[in-house]
C-alpha cells in the first residue's frame, strides 16, 4: 500500500512536471495603436503579427505547441497603454508582448521589468528606449544607430556645411541631437538649424531661411507633411540637396527631390510565396515596412519560444528574454538581426534618389 | 485584479483633476480649457523633484504649491474681467503650456518626455503595486472631496454662488469679490497639482501629448457630463468618460474608424446634455 | 530678397488666416456666440473639395459645392443648434461647449467619411508657380490673394449698402429692439451664419490646395484669428483682416531673426501679458466688468 502511494505520488509528480514541459498553449500578445491618428501603421502591424501567428499554427505550432495572440488597443496614449497593459497581463497572464510607439513603449517600460514580461519593440526608435527596462528587447537600431551612420557617409561624399530642419517632436528632437553630435564628431558644422512643428503643412518660411544659408546639405528629421514640403522647395531655385531618414520614404517621386538621399533600415521581403499569401490573406496591395518588420519580430519571439520549450523551461518573461539573448542572431529574408545588447544591430542603407529608382549607393551596419 | 484598479486609479486621478475644473468653470463661472496644463504642471513639479531625490510627501506638496500659484496667474485676466474673452487667454495659456513642454528640452525632457518617475513612497512605506497604489489615491481623493465640500458648505461657498449670479451686486453689496475669487483659483490650482502629481508617480512616464488640449476638453467633457457644482457630478464624469472607451471595445466596430467615433461619441454627448440637460447628470445648471 | 519673398508669403498667409478672421467676426459681433465650431465648418468643407475632385468634380465645380455645403452647414448650425440654446436662455458657457462638442464632431465626421489622414489634392495646376522678379508665388498662393481680397471687399459693401446688411446691422446693434420691429433677429442670425460658413469654406479649400488638408489642426487657425479680430476690433471686418494680415507677416518674418520653436508660444503668449494689462485698450465696453 505504501509503495502503492510512493509511486501514484511520483508519476503524479512526473506527470505534471511534463505538463510543465509542455504547456497547451504559448499565449502571446501585442499592444498596438489601433485607433487614434496612428491607426493606419497600427493595423498593418497588426497584420504583419497576425500572419506570423498564423504561419506557425498552420505548420503544427511550436512543436505541436499551438500559439495564441491577443491584440489590444493603445490608441497611442500612455495612460491607456498602462491600462491595457494590465489588462494583458492580469487576465490573460502574457509573459511577452509586442508594443509600438516610443511613449508607449517608455509608458510601460516600468511595468515590464517589475511584472518580469518581455516587451519587444519593432518600430519605435527613440534613444530612450535603449536603457528603458532589461525587459525590453529593441528590434531595430535606434535614431542614434542611424544617424551616425549618415553622418558619417555625408561628410565623406555630400559636404561638410550642413543645415537641420526637424520636427518639434520626439523623433525629430532625436534625430537632430544626433546627427548634430555625430557630424561634428566627425567634422562637420552645423550652419543653420530650424524646427518645425508637428501637423504643419506651410514650411516655406523655414525652407527659405535653410536655403539662404547656403549649406552643402539639408538633413531632414519629419515623420509627416513630406509630400507638401516637397511641393514647397520645388518653388525655391536652388534649394540645397536634401538628406533623410527612415521616415523620409514620401520624399522620394518629387522633381524637386532629385538626387536627396535618405537612410533605411534594410529590410528585405521574405520569399514570394509568403508575400503572396500575406496579400491574398488581409486583401492588401503590398506587405509593407511595418507588416514586414512585426512579421520578423513575432517569429524572433517564436524561435526564443521555441528554445525555452526544447530546453524544458516554463514559457516566461525572463526566460524568454533570456533565450533572445542567447540565440543572439535571427537570420530571416526580412533582416539579420544580432543582439549584442538589448538593441539589434542590424544593417543600414543609403539611398539616392535618381529618377524613378532608389539607389542603394553605401550598406553599412549600426554599431553602438 | 490589476486592470480593474488601474482604471479605478486612473478615474480617481481624473475626478481629482475634475473638481479642480469644477471649481473654475462651474462654481466661480471662469471658463478654462487649460487644466490638463495645469494638471501637468504638477506633474512635471513632482516627477522633476522626486526624479533628483526629492520625498514624494514634498514633491507633492511643492506641485500643490506651484499650481496653485500658477491657477492664480492665469486666471487673472478673468479676475479682471467678466468676459468671454477669457476664452481666447485660456485657449492660450494650454497652447503656451504645451509649447513649454516640448521646447524646454532640458527640464521637461521634451517631445520625448520623463521616464523612470520613481514610485511613491510615504515615511518608508513604498505603494508599489495597484492595490497599494488604489488606496493612496483613494484616501487622497477622500481628502480633496471633503475640502470641496466643505467649501461649498461654508458662507465662503454662498458667496461664491453670489457672485457667479450677479458679481456687481455683490460688490455693491461690500463683498471681497476679488479675494474670494482668487482663493478659489488657488483651491483649484491645488487640486490640478495633486491630480498631476499622482498621474506623474502612478504612469511614472509623463510627455506633453499627456497634458494637450484634447485632454483639457475631455475634462470640461466629464465635469458637463457628471454635472457642474457638486461633489457626485466631478466623480460620475471621469468614471463614466473613462469607461466609454473601454465598452465601445466590446462593439465590432473597423478598427480604422474606433478612435474618431469615440471622439465623435463625445461630440455628441457635449451638444445633447448642452441641448436637453445643461446640468449634467448631477449637478446644478451651468 | 529673402525678406520680401518671406513677406509676400506673410501676407498670403495672412489673407487665409484673415477670412477666418473676418467670418468669425462677422458672427461673433452680431450674436455674441463664441462659434469655436467655425474650425470645424473649415475643416469639413475643405474635405468636402477634396472628395468631390477625387470623384471626378472639376476644381472651381468642387470650390462652389464647397462654399455651398459651408453656407447650408451654417444655416443648420444656428436653426438646430444655437437657436434651441438660447430658447433654454442657455449662458455664454453653455453655447461655447456645445460649440466645441460640434466642432468635435465635425472632425470627427471627416475623418470617418473622407480620411483620417493628411492628404493633398490631385491637381496638376497647383505646383505650378509666377516669377515676378525674383519673388516667387504658386497658383494657389496667387488664387487665396485675389479671392480674400475680393470677399472680404464684397462683404464690406454688402455690410454697408445692402438691403439685407443694413438689416443685419441694425440687429446687431439692438437685438432687444429688433425683436419686437420686423426684423426677425433669428432669421437674421441664421443668415449670417450661412455667409460666415460659406466664406470659411473658401480658404479652407485653398489653404488645402496650396499645402495639405488634415482633420484636427483647424483650432489653431481659428485661435489666430479670434487674436487678430480682437486686437483688430470687434465689429471691424476691416480691422479683422489687416490685423491677420500684420500677425501672419511678423509670424513669417520673425523666422529669419529667431528660431521658429517658440512663435506660437510667443503669440498666444504676448496676447495674453498684453490683455492682462491693457484690457480696456481692446475691448468694447459691453462687457460687464465688476472692478
């Protein structure tokens, strides 16, 4: 009777501990802008996570493991971020979660090192977010990353008197400390420096000022309105070349811009036959940056997940942060990414605008 | 658990920010679409000072301070003037506040904002999780409702009504019209701070896209909603609007479309009570 | 050459800015309304042109449409909304509220019908641009000119010599008188809010092909030229117009002495020491003052 016992007890024991082993379901989820003035780039994210989710059920789970996302709604204010947060990990019990947004990703950073849930962030890129929480793990390079990557190609093969115009908001504000601080660095000079305000459409007083400065070059940090500044500079003759960021994509298909440059973060397509799903799947005409890049980030966290499952763990926060960590590179047709901290190194590009192509003229990859 | 106390601290915080509206526009008649500004002073004051050291108790009692000083400030041309000019003024100060945040990079940290505020701490005692969190702001909103009340309650509060009704006849009669007023935007500057500070310590992450006009508007929204002049008008307001966005959730609605219908929500919940009941749902006619 | 390139396109600005101002005065000087809803009929009726040309609608076909849906709306606003308001004897406060709830709502309705986003018109035409020597002006910089000045001109005759702008002066001047003569004030009010509404429409549609439409920075534009009619003087369409005029031109100028960053915070911010100290200096003295 009693060997009886000792032995129900410790097939009991072995039983959960597989049941631990292999848990039913890997439940993930993704805090997104999906309503408010960011709804557009929200719900191709969306997409981009929702197609990755459903790759991986299609193909068995994670070794028979089947994967859930739970989408929330940030509207892209932090107040209701930290809301939706709770809500995830209260009653649903997420150990990882995929976040947009750089006040949003600030917002709950906090919260993600003191719940111990993994936050991974493919789109923000605000300096900040570097040190932010050893919880979050930054799959793109940072303004910082990209800028001194411009700056340095600029002074090489574009000139050594620069001017600035950038957007009075997070993204600008960085991209303009940054790039002053690398040029100089490299030994440039900054000749002129103008903001502009975020939502403004009329640039021709700034244009003007740039352009009677006289700079070798214009680097130009907005995120919206590219299309009417282009129209506007159009109006100025000989309106110096200008320069960009990731952001820049709109300026590109202007007569006025001929010849500017921008700098992306590479970020290929995976292979035809997954394009064409993505496209047949969500009706959409393209499987854009954002759709391609929460692609990418939702199967890095696949892969970790997957790691831990193999190594018999329980699927955490900590421990899946650890296994991003430890895999340390995710080869995919969208990128290669590598952490050698929480923030990917990842390759950028420059590009020059020549007709009706982007020209890729200098790859270079981020470093710290 | 933990959901359910953040949204009950965060509509805490927001009646908090309501009654200091409350005072403003519905008690002495001063039109203000500026307290989500003075709401984030407060929270700048207490995040700037507990971020460099600063005990919470004393942050939060300098944020009391600076807004209530700063209510007074820019109340002052309504003191002097009963006119709906003072709209325009307020309509500026929020725009003149918004601008502060973003261009004094090197204190407010900008468009980027304040991150890593540390979590309020009262003699030794942390409120690190929500529930202890939920009872801090509990307790202070307890605080802050009995101080309404009993301002209303005193001859102080009957004076004010007076005033709102008829301000020469009260001057007429010998009343310190001048003096009440402004000991009144000082309470209200009080109350914006405390709300501030709160926000600042619970969210710990604060950006000048937390304390824009559209917030302002929302509060003038809860304080018309819940109804001008009482205590339950100030606190049915910010707990009904805050809930709204988490009940259209549940309604299959395109996602592109969410954000501008709750807005449009409140658009139309403004103009219907405006239209058919002024009062809100509990409160006195504005 | 810089400086007068700056200053032409300082009174352009000025002239869009100085019809909001002059509309806006229009009304607020013959109902007292604080009509900040005004920014919600610029916004609707400029995405209102943009859709038509989007479907086909030649651009002049579209701007009239345009005026005319602003004219409508308007009328609408002052019968359903403003009017039933002051039946309950609403307060000052109460009109202004509900006049932020529409323009919510007005915002909001754009970015449902039409879109959320910042979008341009399909118009060739626009990037084209006059060289005058060496000063430089698009068509639709052009176009907003010659239109502003011929409204706000048509306006001030039709104020002064009209029939139905003698009508409405007389209102304006005793509304309680008005009442019991023939003048019928609440039709008159829905009348001036259908031309106020339409006029806004008109740079609305033209700041909109010259730049880029978007759904919800209308209020700053309005807040501008409530500042200009103000410091313009109430009452005065002329005073309204050359004010936007004088604030758009320094706004553009002051670039090229100081950073940019601060000249919304420096505008509001003068307004606001300067009616703090000099309040008698602006304003009529309808306005009860206790002290």
């Amino acid at each position: 009777m009693r060997k009886f016992i000792v032995t129900a007890f410790s097939a009991l024991l072995a039983f959960s501990a597989s049941a631990i082993a292999q848990p039913k379901e890997v439940l993930l989820g993704a805090l997104l802008p999906l309503t408010g003035p960011a709804a557009p780039i929200g719900i191709e994210e969306q997409q981009g996570v929702q197609f990755a989710i459903d790759q991986i059920n299609a193909r068995g789970g994670i070794n028979g493991v089947p994967v859930k996302i739970l989408f929330d709604d940030s509207q892209g204010k932090p107040d209701q971020a930290v809301l939706a947060f709770n809500r995830m990990i209260d009653l649903n019990g997420v150990p990882a979660l995929l976040t947009a947004f750089s006040s949003i990703s600030l917002a709950i950073a906090p919260l993600a090192t003191r719940r111990e849930v993994l936050v991974v962030n493919p789109a923000a890129q605000t300096d900040k977010l570097e040190n932010a929480s050893p919880f979050l793990v930054n799959t793109i390079p940072l303004v910082r990353q990209e800028a001194s990557v411009l700056a340095k190609y600029a002074i090489e093969h574009v000139g050594k008197k620069a001017a600035i115009i950038y957007e009075n908001a997070a993204a600008g504000i960085d991209g303009s400390t940054d790039f002053r601080k690398y040029f100089q660095e490299a030994g440039g000079e900054i000749i002129a420096e103008e903001p502009v305000e975020f939502g403004q459409t009329n640039y021709r007083s700034t244009l003007l000022k740039i352009a009677a400065a006289k700079p070798d070059f214009v680097y130009i940090a907005i995120t919206q309105s590219h299309e009417a500044m282009a129209d506007q500079v159009g109006q100025i003759p000989d309106f110096p070349t200008g320069i960009g960021n990731t952001f820049s994509r709109p300026f590109f298909g202007h007569a006025s811009t001929e010849g500017w440059y921008q700098t992306a973060i590479q970020s290929g397509y995976p292979d035809e036959a997954t394009v064409a799903a993505f496209k047949k799947q969500f009706n959409a005409e393209d499987m854009g940056f954002f759709a391609r890049e929460y692609f990418n980030s939702t199967n890095i966290i696949l892969k970790a997940a997957k790691k831990v499952i193999a190594d018999g763990g329980d699927i955490t926060g900590p421990a899946l942060r650890d296994a991003v960590l430890a895999i340390r590179t995710f080869e995919s047709p969208v990128a290669d990414v590598t952490f050698e901290s929480n923030t990917a190194s990842r390759p950028v590009e420059i590009l020059q605008y020549k007709g009706k192509e982007r020209v890729i003229v200098e790859t270079a990859r981020s470093a710290d | 658990m933990n959901y359910f106390l953040s949204f009950l601290i965060l509509a805490e915080i927001f009646s908090i920010a309501a009654l200091s509206t409350n005072l403003l526009i519905g008690v002495i008649g001063i039109f203000s679409v500026a307290q989500a500004a003075i709401m984030g002073v407060g929270a700048y004051t207490a995040a700037l000072l507990m971020m460099a050291g600063v005990p919470f108790p004393l942050a939060l009692l300098a944020a009391v301070l600076t807004c209530a000083a700063i209510n007074v400030l820019s109340s002052l041309p309504s003191l002097r003037l009963a006119g709906d000019y003072f709209i325009i003024t307020s309509f500026g100060t929020q725009l003149v506040a918004t601008a502060v945040f973003i261009n004094w990079q090197d204190l407010t940290g900008g468009a980027t904002g304040l991150m890593g505020i540390p979590i309020a701490e009262i003699a030794g005692y942390s409120f690190a999780s929500s529930q202890q969190f939920a009872l801090l702001v509990t307790v202070i909103l307890i605080i802050v409702a009995t101080s309404f009340w009993l301002l209303m309650r005193s001859p102080h509060g009957k004076l004010l009504h007076a005033i709102r009704l008829n301000e020469i006849a009260a001057v007429a009669a010998g009343r310190k019209v001048l003096r009440a007023k402004v000991g009144v935007a000082a309470v209200s500057g009080a109350y914006a701070g405390v709300a501030g500070a709160l926000y600042a310590t619970y969210i710990s992450f604060i950006d000048p896209v937390s304390f824009d006009i559209h917030v302002s508007v929302l509060l003038v929204t809860m304080l018309v909603v819940g109804g001008a002049r009482t205590l339950a008008g100030s606190i049915i307001g910010p707990f009904l609007l805050l809930a709204i966005p988490q009940l259209l959730a549940l309604v299959d609605i395109p996602s592109t479309v969410v954000g501008p219908v709750r807005q449009l929500f409140y658009g139309v919940i403004l103009i219907a009570f405006m239209l058919w009941r002024p009062q809100g749902i509990a409160g006195r006619k504005l | 050459m810089l400086y007068l390139q700056l200053f032409i396109d300082g009174v352009v600005s000025g002239c869009a800015i100085g019809l909001v101002s002059v509309s806006f005065s229009y009304f607020y000087a013959t109902t007292g309304t604080f009509h900040v809803a005004h920014a919600g009929i610029y916004t609707f009726s400029a995405y209102f042109a943009w859709w038509l040309v989007g479907v086909g609608v030649p651009f002049f076909g579209a701007l009239a449409l345009a005026v005319a849906l602003g004219g409508v709306a308007g009328y609408l606003t002052q019968r359903l909304l403003y009017e039933r308001l002051a039946r309950n004897t609403a307060s000052p406060l109460v009109m202004m509220i509900a006049s932020i709830g529409l323009l919510t709502v007005l915002q909001n309705v754009v970015a449902i019908l039409f879109t959320p986003n910042i979008v341009q018109f399909d118009l060739t035409w626009r990037l084209s641009h006059l060289s005058l020597g060496g000063i430089s002006l698009s068509y639709p910089q052009a176009l907003i000119l010659v239109s502003s000045l011929v409204i706000v001109t048509a306006l001030i005759l039709f104020s002064r010599h009209s029939a139905l702008g003698k009508r409405i002066r007389a209102v304006t001047s005793n509304p309680d008188l008005a009442e019991i003569t023939r003048l019928a004030p609440k039709q008159v009010f829905a009348i001036v809010l259908a031309i106020s509404s339409a006029i806004v429409a008109v740079p609305g549609v033209l700041i909109g092909v010259d730049q880029a439409l978007q759904p919800y920075t209308s209020l700053l534009v309005l807040l501008t030229a409530v500042i200009a009619m103000i410091a313009g003087g109430i009452g005065s369409l002329r005073g309204a117009f050359c004010m936007s005029i004088l604030l758009a031109v320094v706004q553009s100028m002051s670039v090229a002495f100081m950073p940019g960053r601060w000249s919304v915070a420096a505008v509001f911010g003068i307004f606001i020491v300067f009616i703090l100290f000099r309040p008698e200096g602006l304003f009529r003295s309808r306005f009860s003052r206790a002290f």
